[in-house]
C-alpha cells in the first residue's frame, strides 16, 4: 500500500540533529556518561535563570555552544555536555538579572507590552563562569551581557563563547 503525504510522518531534520547532538553530548543521565566523560569532558550545571529558557533546557543549550566554543581555542578539544547534579569536574554558570529601573519613567510610543512584542525585551544579566576539576575550585570569570533569550539570540550565543574561551584560556595559565 503506498504511503500518502498526510499519514507517513518522519523525523524532522531539526529533531534528528538534536537527538544526535543529545547522543553526542551525553544529555543523558550522568551514570551512562561517566565512562568516556571522566578524563576530558566537563558537566554544564546552570545556577539561576536564563531568559527564554525553561530551567532544565539552559544547560544543554550551554553544553552544545561550549563545544563550538571549546573547539575554537588555542588548547581546542575540550568537552562539555549538560548535568542535573554536581560532578567533580564541572562549570557552573550563575545568572543573575540586573535591576530594571524603567518601571516609572513615561514613554512615548507603543505601550511597552506591544514595543516588547515587536522589538523583543533585552534584559541585562550579570554572568559567572567557574571551572572546577576534581570537585576543587580552579578559576572565574566574570561578564555582563544584555540579552534577548532564546536557543536564536545571537548575542547570546557569542557571549558564551566569548565567556569559555575567557575561562579555558584562564584555566591554561
């Protein structure tokens, strides 16, 4: 029987490259990672919110930019991939919104629901990057970014890499 355009449904290029990168990253619980990941791959813990993320997909978005990131530097190679938990070799990003001092003043123009709408709300965020090995404290880095949100911000995924290669080139000093 052939198959109709309307009943045959297959995967979607989009969800075959995020199953794949899941594989690759090790987006999986840290006991099926731990074998390979030991040695040279770091677990992404996030602290804090994220605009435009829910709190359990901010990780592993980090985790895939990192490893653009971690592939660009002059030490290259190094590994990331998301975590629930603490590991012992990790980096924990913490963000922290900075205040919003708009709420009083007048503006002239759309309302600020339809301007936010329209031009998106970018929200500045106080950032900290640390790198710990063997559950030590081995370096920080600090950064403010004004961001959108969202896996299609493109300030903030130069931003992270920006933020990995300043803590990677930290770490090799």
């Amino acid at each position: 029987m052939a198959c109709r355009p309307q009943s045959c449904h297959l995967p979607s290029r989009r969800g075959l490259l995020l199953g794949v990168g899941a594989l690759a990253l090790g987006v999986v619980p840290g006991w099926a990672v731990e074998g390979w990941a030991q040695d040279r791959a770091l677990a992404v813990t996030v602290i804090g919110d994220l605009p435009g993320f829910q709190p359990q997909a901010a990780a592993p978005f980090l985790a895939i930019v990192m490893n653009t990131a971690g592939k660009n530097t002059p030490g290259g190679g190094q590994a990331f991939f998301a975590a629930d938990g603490a590991a012992p070799d990790r980096v924990e990003w913490t963000f922290r919104p900075n205040p919003y001092a708009g709420g009083a003043s007048r503006t002239v123009g759309p309302p600020r629901s339809a301007a936010s709408r329209l031009f998106g709300v970018h929200r500045v965020l106080s950032v900290e990057l640390r790198l710990y090995r063997d559950g030590r404290y081995q370096t920080e880095v600090f950064g403010q970014a004004e961001v959108q949100g969202g896996r299609r911000d493109a300030e903030l995924q130069t931003f992270v890499s920006d933020m990995t290669r300043r803590l990677l080139d930290a770490a090799a000093q």
